[in-house]
C-alpha cells in the first residue's frame, strides 16, 4: 500500500488510482484543491502495483543513461502560428510532425468549464486547443490508459506536460520505444481550486460566463505577456500577466503552488523528458530583433530519440546551439525548486473566507516601489507606449 506524506510530496498524477486492480484508491481534492490519493484499506490487497507506479516512490524508473544535455535557442520559422503559442511555437511543429506520422498527441486543454485537463488526440483541431500556457495544475486523468492502448496498437504518442507528469507517464508505461515525451520548464502549478474561484469572481464582477483565456497573448510581444480575458457577453479585459493581472501576480510568486513544487524531485539532474522546452528569458538583443519579439524557445534535447525528432523539423526552425548558463541566469527554476512562498499557509487558510482578490493582494510580496512601475506599466501598455519606456522601468 502506497505509504508516505502525500501533502508534502504527492504529484497528484493518479497513478495509483490508474494501477489499483480492487480500486482501493481514489483520488480527491483536498482543501487546497490539489488532487490527492485516499485509501481504503479493507478494498486493499497490498500487491504493492501502487508503489511500483508512482513517480515519488521511483525516480530513477526509465531514467536515460546517455543524456545528450544539448541546449538550444529556437523558434518556429512561421511568424504568424509563433505569435499564437507561448514563446517559440516548437510543440505545434513537433505534434505536426507525431501526426503525420499515424501518431497521437497528449498535452493540456481547457474543457467546457475552462478546467485544465490531458486529452489525447490525432485530430489537429484538437491538438490547437494544446498551444498556449494554462497556469493551473492541469488532471491526468486517465490519459495513461489510454497512451498505453494507443501504444499496444503499434502507433507512436508524443506527450507533453510538466516534468512530473512526464515521470508519472513514464514510471506507468515503463519502457516505450513509441512513445516521445516533451517537458515544459516548470516553476510550480497552481491550485484549481484557486483558479475556480478567481473565475467565478472576474465572472460575477462582468455580468457574464468566462469563454476564454490566454494567460500569454502576444498583443505586445512575447515580452512582456498579456493576460485575455474572453466573456461570453463579448467582453475582453486585457492586462499585462505578471505586473497587473492579480491572478498572475500571485502565481509569479509562487503563493498558490502545490506543496510538492517546492520540494521537486524532477529538475535539471533528473529531467527524463526527451525535449525540454520553456521560454528563453533574458535572450540578447540581436535574437530579440531577430524574431520582432514574437517568442524564443529555450530548447533542451536530452536524449537519442529526442534528437531524431527534432532533427524532423529542422526546416521549419530557426535553432542555435546555446550554453545551459545563458538560460539558467533568466529561469534558475531548470536546476531548483522555487521556495515555498512565506505567506502560503495564510492563504489557503483563508481561500474559503476571503474575496479572492483581496486574499492575494494581503498575501503577494509587492514593495511600494514595485506597485509603482506596475501601475506605470499598466498605463504605458493601456496608452500604447510601452516599447518607449519598458528599458526605463525593468
């Protein structure tokens, strides 16, 4: 039986629910609404398939002997599809290139209720709803079952998310030849919980349903991002993610990650993903020119297999060899965890108490001095004139 402290360490994969033969466990949000295992003891047979599965409990499970740890800058040739991802539009070409080939896809959508979720698909429509930051600890599921059906067909999977979720896949299904895995550069994922309520507040303050939301449109650039709001009412509200954007604040600072996000198992030295992809934060001048500020890509290859695929799209990519250095001085979350944030505990203790707004603005870390460049960010971007000032204010 699956033994150790779930709050602190617990992935919420699903896994062990996914494996459990007498179906002994099942997964349920706890009171920070993050996924967590409960068992029932009398249903359990103490065949030990929860252990052997869960990517906690075997972290060195599929974990490559040859690591090839090449670092790249790169982005997508096509201008306008890189405008509609996150930074450098490098998994819409590779989930092109899976599909071509009679493959399936895995990634993170929003459902009907704009609640993240894996689905997995050979359908390219489908696979569009994949592109795009979803800043929400998104739920497996039962994609793994499904990835392994897909496999036994003889057929190839590509499967993207987190660098834990790509370890739960893994430690799953074991060893695949088919299957590919690509990891985004995690800082942490946030509450659901967190996100519904922050939902239903925008929701009840616009008289009308949220439809959409781009947590990193382009409207000025990669740099910086802007938050969409979409309402079904025909409303759109706009503001910059990290500065303004009191949802994006909070979850810049870390102040609604899950427990085991402070404590990841699954950073540089462990990466088993065979791509890793994240943004490229701080690139120089000459790449930012290069690209008119529509999205770099910080791209690891880890592995043999990882190569052979991104060798498949080399003519759809602009790509140069880069040193890890250049990415970890931006983004120190490749090599270590974030810390756990000093008013996290007050938070959630007041998640069902408080207005959500006012819960995060008591609780984020926000000098006078930060609020004041924020406010006159927020003003330069409503008035058209952030590229005039955005070096004056960094």
């Amino acid at each position: 039986m699956i033994d150790f402290n779930f709050e602190k360490n617990c992935y919420g994969c699903r896994n062990c629910e996914n494996i459990c033969p007498t179906k002994a466990i099942r997964i349920e949000e706890n009171k920070e609404g993050f996924l967590m295992p409960v068992i029932d003891e009398e249903k359990c047979i103490k065949c030990g398939m929860c252990n052997k599965k869960c990517p906690f409990l075997n972290l060195e499970v599929n974990k490559e002997k040859i690591r090839l740890n090449k670092w790249y800058s790169c982005y997508m040739k096509d201008e306008e599809k890189r405008k509609e991802s996150s930074s450098g539009g490098i998994f819409p070409i590779l989930a092109e290139c899976i599909i071509e080939k009679g493959g399936h896809v895995c990634g993170c959508v929003w459902n009907d209720k704009l609640e993240a979720v894996h689905v997995v698909t050979n359908k390219p429509e489908e696979v569009n709803k994949m592109k795009g930051s979803k800043y929400v600890q998104s739920d497996l599921n039962e994609t793994v079952v499904k990835i392994k059906s897909i496999l036994n067909e003889g057929k190839i999977v590509l499967f993207t998310g987190t660098p834990c979720q790509v370890a739960a896949v893994k430690s799953y299904l074991v060893e695949e030849q088919n299957l590919y895995t690509m990891a985004v550069i995690c800082e942490g994922v946030a509450s659901p919980k967190v996100w519904r309520k922050y939902k239903g507040y925008i929701e009840e303050k616009n008289h009308s349903k949220l439809k959409d939301v781009k947590f990193r449109s382009k409207d000025i650039g990669w740099e910086p991002p802007v938050m969409k709001q979409i309402f079904k009412n025909g409303k759109i509200k706009s503001q910059l993610t990290y500065s303004t954007n009191i949802y994006g604040k909070g979850y810049l600072q870390g102040l609604y990650y899950r427990k085991s996000c402070n404590n990841c198992q699954y950073k540089y030295d462990n990466y088993n993903a065979d791509i890793i992809v994240g943004d490229f934060w701080g690139a120089d001048k000459e790449l930012l020119k290069e690209t008119n500020n529509n999205g770099i890509s910080a791209i690891l290859i880890n592995t043999l297999k990882g190569e052979k695929i991104f060798n498949e799209i080399n003519n759809k990519v602009t790509k140069k060899l880069i040193d890890i250095e250049s990415v970890v001085k931006n983004n120190k979350m490749v090599i270590k965890s974030n810390k756990k944030h000093k008013n996290r505990d007050n938070f959630f203790r007041n998640i069902d108490d408080l207005n959500i707004e006012v819960n995060i603005n008591k609780n984020i870390n926000m000098s006078k001095q930060k609020q004041l460049k924020n406010a006159i960010k927020e003003i330069a971007y409503k008035t058209k004139t952030y590229d005039l000032i955005k070096n004056i204010i960094k």
